[in-house]
C-alpha cells in the first residue's frame, strides 16, 4: 500500500513538473505569492509585473507557481497570463538599449583608441621625417659651403700658379739679361786688356826701333 502511494505521488509529481507552463505576472501589480492557497496564508515571496513564473498547477482561482529563484507558493491565476506585459517588454527593450549603448560606446571608445595610437604613430613619423630632412638639409648645406670653399681655394691656386708662372718668365728674362750684361762686360774687359796688350806691344816695338837707330849711328 505504501508502495502504491509512493508511486502514485510521483507520478502526480512527474505530471505536474511534465504539464508546467511558462507564464508572466500581469501588468501593474505586485503579487503576493502564499504558501497555500487563500488571501489569508502565509506570503513567502512577491512577484513583480513582467516576472516569468512556470505553473505547476493551474486552477480557477489559484494556480501554484515556481519562482526563477526555485521557490514554490500560490498566486491568483487572473493576475497570471501567457503573453509578455507591455512593461515587460518595454523593460527588456530599455535594457537592450543599454546594452546596445554601452556596446556602441565601448567600440568607438575602442575606434577612438585606435585613431589616437594611429595618430600618435603618424606624428611620430613626421618627427622622424622632419628630423632626417633637417638632418639632410644641414648636411647639403655644409656640401655646398664645401664646395664653395673648394671653388674659391682652386681660384686661389690658379690665380697664383699664375703668378708664379709669370714670375717664373721673369726670372728667366731676367737672367737671359743678365747674362747677356755679363758678357758684353766681359767682352768689353777683354778688348780693354788687348787694347793695352797691344798698345805696350806697339810701344815697346818702337821704343827698340829707335834703340837699334841710335845705337847704328
């Protein structure tokens, strides 16, 4: 017998659990949820407008009831319905909404980091390239001074390499000068000398001649 109770509790169990229907507590209402049924029983949870409950038994007047938390009590079945409040809905849209905001405001916060590193490295690169120009300008500035200082260094040894080709002529005319000056003097001194030479030579002849003379006589 007590075999048979036990199964039959089960299987009233099994029914009841098997024949639960999804539902939500109406618009605008708190409701309290009892023990047992009647308005004069112990209230052991309140339900919410929108909440979704599973009826566990369904009756005229009341209907037991299974809380998302797991509870179990009895609610009036007129306050129960199957279709989704208004409120309920319209709480589930705000609540998408925040989500959908929180999710739009985390991507263009992200879309903003991203921009500011993609901004940050291409300020970096213009510094780079504005110091490698710099760099490139001042050394084509010391080039092109170089080049100037060889330009007027190679002036500077053409203008004297003339100079002293010039110079140069001049010595040599110089020197054929004096040369030339030497050798007239010398020329000059060797006809004095042989003038005199000769002149003794004429002398000293005449001067025998008239010896020989007087020395006949």
């Amino acid at each position: 017998m007590k075999h048979l109770l036990l199964i039959s509790c089960c299987v009233v169990i099994f029914a009841s659990t098997a024949w639960a229907e999804t539902a939500y507590i109406s618009e605008n209402i708190r409701l309290p949820v009892r023990q047992e049924p009647g308005n004069n029983k112990k209230i052991i949870s309140i339900a919410m407008t929108g909440d979704q409950i599973e009826i566990l038994q369904k009756g005229p007047d009341w209907s037991k009831i299974q809380l998302t938390d797991g509870k179990q009590g009895w609610a009036m079945t007129r306050f129960l319905t199957t279709q989704v409040p208004c409120s309920a809905q319209l709480r589930d849209l705000q609540k998408k909404y925040t989500d959908m905001q929180s999710s739009t405001a985390g991507a263009a916060s992200e879309g903003t980091d991203t921009l500011k590193q993609e901004n940050q490295k291409l300020a970096a690169e213009q510094q780079n390239c504005t110091k490698e120009y710099q760099a490139i300008s001042e050394k084509y500035e010391t080039l092109k001074n170089d080049a100037a200082d060889v330009v007027k260094l190679r002036t500077s040894y053409e203008g004297a390499l003339s100079k002293v080709s010039e110079q140069a002529k001049k010595i040599e005319l110089l020197e054929a000068t004096a040369g030339k000056s030497a050798f007239a003097e010398n020329f000059r001194w060797f006809l004095a000398g042989g003038g005199v030479f000769l002149a003794g030579y004429l002398v000293g002849s005449i001067s025998r001649k008239k010896r020989a003379y007087s020395f006949i006589r």
